[in-house]
C-alpha cells in the first residue's frame, strides 16, 4: 500500500483549514485531479459524506468519501472507497509561522492502472498531485482568509 507524506506551513488558524477541507467543494478547487462531486450529506458537526469523480493517469475513477474531525481542530480523516480505496490524514499543529499541516496518504493502486503504468510511475504522480494540493490549498486558504480579515 503506497503511502505519501507532505508537510506545509499555513498562516491561517486551524479552524479555517478544518471547515475549508470539510466541504468537498473546496476539496475540488484545492485538488486538480477531482473532477467533480456530489451526493454530499451532512452528518454530525464535523462529519460529512459525498460521491466523488477523480482523474488518475488519464483514468477517470469513481468512489465514495467521508471525512470527520477526529480531534477538535487537529486533525480531520478522509476514508474514500470504491475505485480506490485507502485514506488521507490532515493533522494541525500550531508553530511560530502559523499552521503546521501535515497529509499522510495511504491508498491501494487501483489494479487496472497497473495494466498500463508501474506502480513506481503512479506513486511519483502521485505524490505530485499531493505537493500540487497543497500549494492549491496554501494559496486559495490565503486569500479566503484574507478576504475574511477585510469584511470584519
């Protein structure tokens, strides 16, 4: 199971990061292979479920997600199933700079891929998409916040 880890300073407070990553429209800006989404439920505060459609090496892959605070503006997990499976950990901690946002992916390849592309071609595209998220997710946080900062 390929597993991916990144690491950004944000300067922005944890719960505006959280509630930004809770909504899977938001999820759709930040992440360029995500084509689209919806069947979005809400559950409990912090907790909410949606179909997703996701581009991988020119496949297009469909599933289902959940993500869920599990720990009070620390930490949100993402569980996604169906055309890929595994899941995606956000922990926040506070530094000097602002925000330390650590991503940990763990998913399985999906087997088709495999027929056309080695696993190693995958993960390093991968792990591309991930870097991309979050310099996405650093630049529209940034100016989300700021936008908020001058309505006050």
């Amino acid at each position: 199971m390929p597993a991916i880890e990144k690491k950004i300073i944000l300067k922005v407070p944890a719960e505006f990061v959280v509630r930004y990553l809770s909504d899977p429209s938001h999820l759709a800006e930040v992440c360029q292979n995500m084509i689209e989404f919806s069947e979005v439920e809400r559950h409990l505060p912090g907790s909410v479920k949606f179909a997703w459609v996701y581009k991988m090496m020119g496949a297009r892959i469909f599933g289902e997600a959940e993500v869920n605070e599990t720990k009070h503006n620390q930490q949100l997990i993402m569980r996604f199933w169906g055309g890929i499976q595994g899941d995606i950990l956000w922990q926040f901690q506070p530094v000097d700079e602002g925000i330390l946002l650590e991503v940990k992916l763990d998913y399985i390849t999906p087997s088709p891929l495999l027929k056309k592309h080695t696993e190693d071609a995958i993960l390093h595209q991968n792990e591309h998409a991930v870097e991309h998220m979050l310099i996405n997710l650093k630049t529209l946080l940034d100016a989300e916040h700021a936008r908020t900062l001058n309505r006050v």
